[in-house]
C-alpha cells in the first residue's frame, strides 16, 4: 500500500513528498528541504516513523525542487533518480539559486535514469513513468495505478499549470503533456502537485482556466 506524506519547504512553498510502502521502505520525491529546520523535520519525520530511505526520486531539477539533495544523500547514502534531461538544470541549480538568493548546496550526480513507459520500483511500490516536459525540458510524472494517485510535479497544479517562462518551458509542450498523459488517466486520480493542495484529474479537466477539456 503506498502511503504518500506531503511537506512544504523552502522560500518557493514547494511540495517535497515522502512515499512509503508497507515495508516502511521509502523515497523522497522533489527533497526541497531548506533550512537546518527544514531538514530536521524531515529527518525527524522518517526517523520517528522508522522508515528505510532508499533513493531520491525527481520529479525535475528546479531549484526549489533540489535543494534538500545534497542534505538527504549524505545523511542516508542514496542513489538520485531522474530524467536525463534533467542533468544541466541539475548541475545550473547553483546558478539559478545566485539570481534568486538562494545559496544551493552541490548535488551528487544521478545514478540511475527514467524514460517515459518504464516503471520505478521500491519495496511492494510500482510506479508508472509518464514523460511529461513542457515546464521542464524533461519533467517526469509518476502514477500508482492501483491507489489512483499521482505525482505531477510543476506540471498540473490546483487551478493552474506550471510556469513556461523559465529557460526550456513551452507552452505548448506543456499543454500537449497535459492532454495526452494526465487528462487520460480517470477522473478520479488525486494529483499530488510540486506546489499548492492536491486536486484531481476530473476537476482539472472540467475547470482548470489554462487547460481544460
């Protein structure tokens, strides 16, 4: 059973999720844990509930999004999960965090890579890899078929989509993304987005003013 525990951190208020099966294996999604407050709440929080870390897992290498990698790698030794894509914005995040003030500590490098169609696994958990790009060149969304939920990250948000005006966004792509991967899915998946409260496939297709049916 996947068990899927939201936190909101850093300047940006993004959703870093902690997703746990019945083996207490875990993974962290989009780890953007900030400040040493930040990054013992989430410590505390795996700690405290005896969960096994066993990889991060990226949605897209933002800033907002990685800013707890290097933290999180260190404390428990683990692999970064992501699209190649990716790897410039990864390696850019310290550049990025100097135009926004932010200071961001070096990342690893990836070790393992996703591509649209495979299949991410950890403990009893399986999650679909849905290539999602149009926020970011080569953003990811993860979908557990049997619970109806999934990780979208910048992509689908409560009312609204993700931002293309950051180097490598379009629009077009985006909403391409939207139609093709997401607004397929039925109606009543949950949607876990990268900022703001969850919503679900049905209501974003009836409402979202930027993407609609």
């Amino acid at each position: 059973m996947l068990k899927i525990n939201s936190f909101t951190f850093n300047p940006f208020q993004e959703n870093t999720y902690v997703l746990s099966d019945e083996t207490n294996q875990c993974v962290i999604v989009d780890p953007g844990c900030y400040t040493p407050e930040e990054k013992s709440e989430l410590a505390n929080f795996i700690e405290s509930n005896k969960l096994k870390p066993v990889k991060i897992l990226l949605t897209h290498a933002h800033i907002d999004h990685v800013l707890g990698i290097n933290f999180l790698a260190g404390k428990y030794n683990l692999p970064i999960v992501m699209n190649a894509i990716e790897i410039e914005l990864l390696k850019s995040a310290g550049v990025y965090g100097q135009m926004w003030g932010v200071q961001v500590e070096p990342s690893p490098d990836p070790t393992e890579f996703l591509e649209d169609g495979d299949v991410f696994k950890f403990g009893s958990i399986e999650l679909e890899v849905l290539f999602t790009p149009g926020h970011s060149p080569g953003s990811l969304s993860y979908f557990h078929r049997s619970s109806g939920q999934l990780l979208a990250g910048d992509v689908l948000f409560n009312g609204s989509i993700g931002r293309t005006d950051l180097p490598g966004g379009n629009f077009e792509i985006l909403e391409k993304s939207i139609r093709t991967k997401l607004y397929t899915l039925p109606d009543n998946v949950i949607v876990f987005s990268g900022h703001g409260p969850t919503t679900t496939i049905g209501r974003e297709k009836r409402g979202n003013p930027f993407v609609s049916e």
